[in-house]
C-alpha cells in the first residue's frame, strides 16, 4: 500500500514535525534517496548566488519525485542560504 505524502495528508501540524534536520544521515526524499548531508552539500556546492529552489532540486533530485517533500527542501535551503549569508530568491 502507497501512502500519500506527507503534505497532501497533513493535519495542519508542521510538515517537518518529525524531520530531523541536524542528521546528515537523515532522510530529506525518501522517492530519490536524499539525505540531509546530500541536500546540504548540493547548496553549499552551488554557493549562496547559484543555490536556487530549482536549481537545488535538479543537482540533488530532491522534491522531484513525488513532490511531498519540496516544502521541507524550500525550508532546509532557506536555513542554509541564512546560514551562508544570502537569502532565497
């Protein structure tokens, strides 16, 4: 049985509630396999000009598949902008 994602089943909780953002072991896309390390890898590569939603997601395969975790990669790359110094356009 396929469960819908998160997103699309949610109870107006926080999508990320369980999401442990910390873990670079953590699961960020569970349809292509992204962890947190890989996420934040593919930002810190593309740098603070480069590192868009788009283009995050194209280098990574995060929030390609299925789409339900795009709202937590979209909050993980605007932390990761912040912590770099630039912001999300």
């Amino acid at each position: 049985m396929l469960l819908a994602p998160l997103s699309a089943r949610s109870d107006g909780a926080d999508e990320d509630e369980g999401a442990n953002l910390s873990d670079p072991k953590a699961q960020v896309c569970s349809c292509n396999d992204v962890s947190v390390g890989q996420l934040k890898a593919a930002i810190h590569d593309l740098g603070v000009d480069e590192a868009t939603l788009l283009v995050v997601k194209k280098c990574s395969k995060a929030g390609t598949g299925c789409g339900g975790c795009e709202p937590l990669v979209k909050k993980f790359l605007e932390a990761e902008l912040k912590s770099m110094g630039g912001v999300l356009n």
